[in-house]
C-alpha cells in the first residue's frame, strides 16, 4: 500500500455507484479487497448462460478492478436468491434476510483471511454501505479496525417523508409499508459503530442531523461518475421551436414511486396537456399504472437494464427528478454525461446550478414542474445553453475528486 495512505477493505451489496469508491481507492494503491455479493467476470460461466434473469449479474464488473483481489459469493448469492423465490419471502423480509446474508457470509470471510489480514502494516479501515454493516462493524471493531460507513439515503427521515406522501394519497399507501423497527434500531448501532459516515449530499447530512446522528462524524462526499469518451464527443442540438411534430422529450428515468416526485410530475402532465410535449417514463412501477386514455402523451417503458440506459438520455430534451427526498440522485450525473439539461428538487445531490446547466425546483408541485417544463418549452435557445455548460460541471463529481476527498479521511 501507498506509504502514508489508508489501507482500506470495501465491502458492498450490488454495483452500488459503479463501484466507484473500490475503483478510486484501486487506483490510489489502498484497496485491500473488495468484499461483494456477486462477481461475474467475462469469462464466467453465468455470462455464458442465456437466462434472462442473470442480465443484472452480468453488469457486477469493472474492469477498473480486474486485477484486485475481488472476494464473492455468487453461487451463494443465486441459491439465496432461488430459497427466498421459493419461499415467497419479498418486501421488508427479503431485504433484511438479503443483508444479513451478506454480512454473515462477509465475517465468515473476514475470520478465515485473520492470518493474511494481522500481518498488515497498519490496522486497515473497513467501508460498508448503511444498512448491511452492523456484523461486519462488530466484528471490525473487535480487530481493532476503524469503521466507516456509506449512508446511501436520507436515513430514517426519508422514510418519514415517504410515509407523509403516501398517507397524503391513500390510493397508493398499499405499494408502501414501513420498514420494521428493527431494522432503525440496527441502523441507529452502525452510525454509533461508525468512526466516519460518509453522505453524498447537505442534504443527507440535515436529515442524518435531523434523526439525532453525531454530526462530527458526518462527512460530505459528492458520488463520483466517469464519462465515456462516447459521452464526451457527443454534440446535443434543439430545435429553433418546439411543436406537436418535434415536441419536448421529457425523461424521468428511475424507481416510479411517489417519494420520487411522480405523481406531481402526473400532475404537471396534466397541466401540460395541450402543449407539445412527451413524457418517457423509464423504472419499475411502483405505483398503479395510469391508463392511456388519462395520459395519452405519456409513453411507460417499465424496468431496463442499465447497459441500455443510455438511449434514453441521448434521445431526451431534458431530464426531470422531482424527487422529494434523495441521497443523491446517480440519474443526475448520468443524464449531464450525455449534457441533457436537468430539472430537479433540492433535496438531493447539487448536481444543478440554477439557469446555468438546468433547473432549480423552489419546492415541489405539479404547478413548480409545469412552469420549468413550460419554461424549456419556450426556450429551446436556453436548453442548448445549459447543455453546452454540462460539461463544465464534472470536476467536482470526478474519481479524480473522490480520491482526493477519500485521502483527506484520518482516523486516529
């Protein structure tokens, strides 16, 4: 490792942030190992099987970590995930059973490299995502580790903010349930295990204030995104108008659930009924589906894989997150690669400066949204403007920002 430098081990569920942080820390010499539940390299047997529902395991690479000691439980992972089928486990339940799993499998690990790990020259740190970090903290801090945990939400004041929308339109409350107490309580113990939490937005951390958690340990860290080189060339152009021939696009590209801002951006649909504008609506549905006939400008493309993403930025006008409460929002990120103007919220990660590369919510409605979209409407000439600044706006969202934000971590 890096003379001077941490030592760290990441251990995470999923391609969370691309891998973002284990790749930034490969690249600085002080990734120990990454621990994750599914890896499935090129050459693996489960890239070779044409069963729909491996796609997802096919996307848990990056060749940024090739040669890094990677550590998984694939197979474990798949006969996990075919018991919980079987036994028609979902909701809460499953996503409980889904992080203890991992973090079992994770200690088990752990105790079996204590020779490999105890000849190391300094004590490492260990990084885990909230919510699947508690085994893992105890067992860290009992090797005298230090803990730092990665807040991926809002916390449990986001989980009000949820439950406040869905108590406000009780058509929807059956598509929500609170999560069980045991779940804050454990929360609760790895912020308290925590020697460092990081969060990806002010926003998060006021509402980590908000829920009682020591603000000492909260550090801000923006979510990092590379772009390609196709991202890079790419040359974004609007009309002089728009019209029922060449409307606005509109994306909305995430979880379709009301604490994303759904359904006042139904709302403003609505009120834009009558201008030339469409809506491509890109998620898994988690609210009843609207008919046709209600909607007609509205086009539901339903859940896809994130390797086809892509088409959907490149053939919007702009992208709109609404979102009543985030920790970040990656979708930010990922449309100004493709320098698509964004519309968001403020609770979120500051992605968008107000009128230089997108839009500024002051609150969220379906009139504050109608009126942006309007806005774009009128001013195709604006929209270029804020697509051509996009790209001026990636340093501080850089793997190159991450390390250094990451390097300026000591725990004593």
């Amino acid at each position: 490792m890096t003379e001077n430098l941490s030592s760290w081990i990441c251990c995470q569920i999923g391609a969370r942030e691309h891998y973002a942080i284990p790749r930034t820390l490969a690249k600085s010499n002080q990734l120990i190992s990454l621990i994750t539940d599914s890896w499935v390299t090129p050459t693996s047997i489960w890239n070779k099987l044409p069963i729909k529902r491996l796609q997802n395991l096919t996307e848990r690479f990056h060749p940024d970590l090739s040669e890094v000691r990677v550590w998984s439980f694939t197979n474990s992972l798949i006969a996990f995930e075919i018991r919980q089928k079987l036994e028609k486990k979902e909701g809460w339940e499953k996503i409980i059973a889904r992080n203890q799993w991992f973090q079992e499998k994770t200690v088990n690990l752990l105790k079996q490299q204590h020779k490999v790990l105890s000849h190391l020259d300094h004590q490492p740190y260990l990084f885990a995502y909230s919510y699947a970090a508690l085994d893992i903290f105890r067992y860290a801090k009992s090797q005298g580790w230090k803990t730092i945990l990665g807040q991926i939400d809002p916390g449990i004041t986001h989980e009000k903010i949820v439950l406040q929308e869905y108590n406000k339109y009780s058509e929807y409350e059956s598509y929500t349930k609170k999560a069980p107490s045991c779940y804050w309580e454990k929360w609760y113990q790895e912020c308290t295990l925590a020697d460092q939490i990081i969060v990806n937005s002010k926003w998060s951390s006021t509402a980590l204030h908000e829920a009682g958690i020591d603000q000492n340990k909260v550090k801000i860290i923006p979510l990092a995104y590379e772009r390609s080189q196709k991202n890079i060339s790419s040359q974004r152009q609007y009309p002089i108008s728009f019209s029922h021939h060449r409307p606005l696009k509109v994306l909305f590209l995430g979880n379709v659930v009301l604490n994303k801002g759904i359904f006042y951006l139904l709302q403003a649909v609505q009120l834009l009924k009558d201008q030339p504008i469409k809506f491509i609506i890109v998620g898994s549905l988690g609210i009843k589906k609207p008919s046709r006939e209600e909607y007609p400008n509205v086009k539901w493309i339903g859940s896809v894989p994130r390797s086809i993403t892509a088409q959907y930025y490149q053939e919007a006008d702009v992208f709109i997150f609404p979102t009543l409460s985030d920790g970040f929002g990656l979708t930010q990120l990922e449309a100004q690669s493709w320098q698509l103007p964004i519309i968001a919220s403020q609770y979120c990660g500051e992605v968008v400066n107000h009128g230089v590369n997108g839009l500024v919510l002051s609150e969220v409605t379906g009139e504050t949204i109608a009126q942006a979209l309007k806005f774009c409407l009128d001013n195709p000439q604006e929209l270029q403007n804020f697509a051509n600044n996009a790209q001026n706006y990636f340093e501080n969202f850089s793997l190159v920002n991450l390390q250094k934000e990451l390097s300026k971590i000591t725990l004593e």
